[in-house]
C-alpha cells in the first residue's frame, strides 16, 4: 500500500505502512469457518494470507504524531521465515516527507511487536529510540502484562521494543482515558489484550478512530468475526458494539491496522450489518 494522504479538520493525516506480513488464515479468524472468510481473503496452499501493517501520522500544525511503529527490523531469523516482515515504515516516512528526527510524539495501542516494532533500532549492540524526541505513550497495564511474559502470547513481545524506552523516561505509562495533546486522546478497548487502547484524532468537529486489533481489517466488521489471537474475545464482541454505537451514527472515519487494502473507511449499519460505505 502506498502512502495516502487526507484532511480531517485542521490536521492532516497519512496512512503509513510497514509493508506486509504472512499470517495463518485460520488465527486470523479465530472459530469463523475457512469456507466464510476465504470469500474475504484468499490463503494460498499452506492457509496463510497477506496481513497489512499500518501506522498514521497525523500533522496537527503543531507537532508530528505517529501512531503505531509497525514490526521494524528486530525478529529473530526463525520468525522472519514464520512472517516473511517489509520492514518499510522508515522507508515509507520518508517518502512522506519526515524523518524519525521530526516525530514528536509515538502512540502504541499496545506492544505486540507487530505494533510496536520500530519504537528503537539496534545501535551498537543495544536498543535505543529510532524517533529520539519523541514522547511515547501506552498503558501501563500493557506494559506489565507484557512483562509477565506468559505461556499464552510471550511470542508477541519483544522487550526490547519498549524496556529501553521505559528505563530512559522517555515512554509515559498511562492508565485510562487520556487526552495526550488536544486533538489526540486515547482510550482503553479491552478484547484483544486487557489494556488495549484505541487513538482517537478530532479536529474541526470530525473524528477519527485507529482502533488497532478490536477490529483489524475490514474483513473484522462482523461483531463475532474475533482472531484466535485475542484473549477475551467475548469483550471483543461487546467493545465491537460499543464502538459501533458510537462510530456509525457520528461518522467516525475507522483506521485498520491490518487491512493491506484498505486504511480507512467510514461506516454504515446495513440490515443490523456493519459494512464499509460505499461513497
């Protein structure tokens, strides 16, 4: 996906991308039979499609804001050949104009490394910040999950990504709803993980929501379409509904992290059926 560029009020928004990655078909869709998500995505002969990995950036006229950092380049050699990773968010920056230099503040919905992956680089041997004056926010209860390293999803954490981060000050533990500068705020979406926050961006009375795994691709809309990744996937259900309530009747403009085709869209409730809109 090339870099997309859009006006929402007074800021300006670009969708950026780390490129893609490969994933198993069936952990994308949880307990949804192959025969109904393949009319969405097709898997190729080992059941596995191409996942999207998307970040904003979002021009306030005052500060550079970059939500979501990607996978970036620190996967061992074994889960590179797991995931086949791009590593093209610098790249795409870049193309936008920006340079890790000019990123004032970096928001992570949470820090699987598909998410928080070029929070730092490797220098000298050790982590440091890829955007060095940048501010970093996520949840505290987040982070110490992450930190618990437990047998159900340690393989989405790479500490790495975050602790030198957190030793350094320079990543702000949050706990809640909080507005970060005005305009940008985020607030907690539990179903995927516990402390999963969405990033809401308004401005001249519009809103937009990058509401991360909750609903990762529009091929998610369906309220009980939930990933075999999420650890409460009930709450994914009932947040899925709370969003909706929300979203489809205020217009909200809806960020996908891990639609490869489609950064964004606005809603519509169809029949009781959530779709994208078509005009």
């Amino acid at each position: 996906m090339s870099n997309v560029t859009r006006s929402l009020g007074d800021f300006e928004l670009t969708a950026l991308s780390d490129g893609f990655y490969i994933s198993d078909g069936g952990a994308f869709f949880g307990v949804v039979p192959k025969m109904l998500w393949q009319r969405k995505v097709k898997a190729d002969e080992s059941n596995r499609i191409y996942a999207g990995v998307n970040s904003v950036l979002v021009r306030t006229g005052k500060q550079n804001i970059l939500i979501e950092t990607g996978i970036g380049n620190k996967l061992s050699d074994k889960m590179k050949s797991f995931y086949h990773p791009k590593e093209k968010l610098l790249e795409n920056l870049h193309a936008a104009g920006t340079a890790p230099e000019d990123i004032d503040i970096v928001i992570n919905s949470h820090l699987h490394f598909d998410h928080c992956g070029w929070n730092t680089v490797y220098k000298d041997g050790r982590a440091v910040a890829t955007f060095p004056k940048a501010k970093y926010y996520v949840q505290e209860g987040e982070w110490r999950h992450a930190c618990l390293q437990l047998e159900r999803d340690r393989v989405s954490y790479i500490s790495d990504n975050y602790d030198p981060l957190i030793s350094s000050g320079q990543m702000q533990l949050l706990i809640g709803a909080t507005e970060i500068v005005p305009g940008i705020s985020v607030a907690v979406y539990p179903g995927h993980t516990r402390h999963m926050q969405a990033i809401f961006i308004r401005s001249g009375g519009q809103t937009a929501c990058y509401i991360s795994d909750l609903i990762p691709a529009t091929w998610h809309l369906d309220i009980t379409w939930v990933m075999a990744y999420d650890l409460f996937p009930l709450e994914t259900i009932e947040n899925r509904k709370k969003y909706y309530k929300e979203a489809v009747p205020q217009n909200w403009l809806t960020i996908f992290t891990h639609d490869p085709d489609v950064p964004w869209a606005y809603l519509e409730s169809i029949n009781g059926k959530i779709a994208v809109k078509s005009t």
